[in-house]
C-alpha cells in the first residue's frame, strides 16, 4: 500500500509542483528507508501516528545522521501527510506536532575575485572548439549566476543578443530573464561558430535531440552536455589555474556571482531575482557580506572615522 501512495506522492509533486527529479529520487529514497524502518515496527508509513514518527526521528539521530539531512527526511514525510490529508486518505497529520533537528545553516563556500579571473585565464588559454564551449559556459554561468541544470539544459534560442539576456527555465519552470554582460555574449557568439562540432553524427534521431540545445553532446542521451561533465571541465580548469579543483563546481561559481555583486553594491532583492530564489531567505545566506560592506562604509565614509585624534 505505501509504495503505492509514494509513487502517487511524486506524481503529484512532479505535475502540481514541477519537483525536480534529483528532489523526486531524494523523495523516494527518505520515504522508501522510513517505510522499512516502520514495517520493522509492525507499522506502514500510511497508517503511522505521531509516537511512531518520533521513533524514526531518534532512531535517525541514533544512527548518526546529520541534521541537515534528517531535517530534509522530515520535510519528506511532512509533505507526504499533507498530501494523504489533501486527498482524503487520512483523518490527521501525524507529522503536525513534529519539529526537525535545529542546524546551523552554513556559509556557501566561494572563491575570490582573483581566483575567478584565474580561471578564466586559463580557459583563454584553451584551443579549438572545446575552449570555446568552455569559455562560454563560463561567462554564462558567472555573469548569470544560472543553476548548473539550467546552464547545461539552455536551449539554442535561450540567448538573445539583442537584448543581451538569457531566458532561463528554472525551477518549478518558472522563466526568469538574466542580463549577461558584454564578455559573456560575444563568448557565446564565438562559441556558437563552432558549436556544430558537438552536434552527434550516430543517426538522425540524435541529431535532432541535440540541435535544440545551446550545448549539445555527441554522447550524452539527453543531447546537451551533463552537469557531471562540466563539473569534471570546472575541475580540469582549476588545475590549469593552479587552484584546488576540490575547491571549484557550479555551485560554487554561482555563489561567487551573487557574493562578487554584493559586494561591489548590488542589493538583495536584486541577486534574489537574478538567481530566481523564490523566497528572500534562501539568499539571505549572504548577508554576510552586506555586513561586512556596512562596517567597511562606516569605518571608511563615517565622518567621524576622518576626525583628527
């Protein structure tokens, strides 16, 4: 019955909702492992009550598990009662009453202005239609703060140079129009003189897959490049730049461009757009460096800073 109801679960996350699919496998995964720990309890994990819950809880804790994850298994099953709830499957909400670990939400890891530069240096330094590619991939990714999955799944049309943007699906498939700057478009537009050379030449049909994307692969079965090969490009990079390609992903790049404007004066609202947070507090984990910018322009500019002693 609850493998059922799981899959009914991420139905409707996937269709209502537009769940990614790393969230809907992650989803499965957390309700699937607390469906095993019940049925050993004698319970099925859609007719578990809250006592039961809160024996998973400590058994999670018990095993180990850290915060940041149990929390994300209770937002799992959290969302799976409320839908049992919506749908009229179950009378209550076990999980109402139940509060998640407290974790401390860490600082995003990023890297330096001159790090950036960097790497870019030394995909300059790359010949032929792969530095190409990568120095578009680049830009793009550090002048638009795009999520990896939005970067690599950008269709041919996303980029309109007229206007200089790119339209990105994101999550949810909400579009969001990202300005880019000058750099970033003329790499896209040297870039895109050779991006034939990518295309697959196996059949037809394959070609005809990739040729909608910005970024085809020859190889890859979706048709444009994979997250996991432009992260293993960033590492290669960062080797050649003399960095630590431990240090480097997307990820971390995109948490560069919001940090990097920041800095130099943009506002939170305005990278919250740009990076198509939904909600202000997950790009809150900046206000780090709108502090520092604020003691920094006080100690600098406060005029009673400039008095003699």
């Amino acid at each position: 019955m609850s493998t059922g109801l799981i899959a009914l679960f991420l139905d409707m996350m996937a269709a209502e909702r537009g769940a990614a699919q790393n969230t809907l496998a992650a989803y499965r995964r957390d309700l699937e492992d607390a469906a095993e720990r019940l049925a050993a309890r004698g319970r099925s994990l859609d007719g578990a009550r809250t006592e039961d819950l809160e024996s998973l809880l400590v058994e999670w804790a018990d095993d180990g598990l850290a915060a940041s994850t149990a929390a994300r298994r209770l937002s799992a099953l959290k969302r799976f009662y409320r839908f049992l709830l919506k749908d009229g499957r179950r009378a209550d909400d076990p999980c109402a009453p139940l509060s998640g670990p407290k974790k401390q939400r860490a600082l995003p890891k990023v890297l330096g202005e001159a790090e950036v530069d960097a790497l870019f240096e030394a995909a300059e330094a790359m010949d032929g239609a792969a530095g190409l590619r990568t120095r578009a991939l680049l830009e793009l990714l550090y002048a638009g703060g795009l999520r990896v999955s939005e970067l690599v799944g950008l269709p041919l049309s996303a980029v309109a140079r007229a206007e200089a943007v790119v339209v990105v699906r994101g999550k949810g498939g909400k579009e969001r129009l990202v300005p880019l700057t000058e750099p970033a478009m003329d790499a896209v537009a040297a870039y895109t003189t050779v991006r034939a050379e990518h295309l697959p030449r196996k059949t037809a049909a394959t070609r005809r897959r990739a040729e909608g994307f910005l970024f085809p692969s020859s190889s890859a079965a979706g048709g444009h490049i994979t997250r996991e090969r432009f992260a293993q490009i960033l590492k290669d990079l960062a080797i050649a730049a003399g960095l630590d390609p431990r240090r480097v992903s997307p990820h971390v790049l995109r948490h560069a461009f919001a940090t990097h404007l920041l800095a130099h004066g943009a506002d939170l609202r305005s990278v919250q757009t740009l990076l198509g947070h939904a909600d202000v507090s997950t790009t809150e984990i900046y206000t780090h460096v709108l502090e520092e910018r604020l003691t920094a322009l006080v100690r600098d500019a406060h005029p009673l800073n400039r008095r003699d002693g």
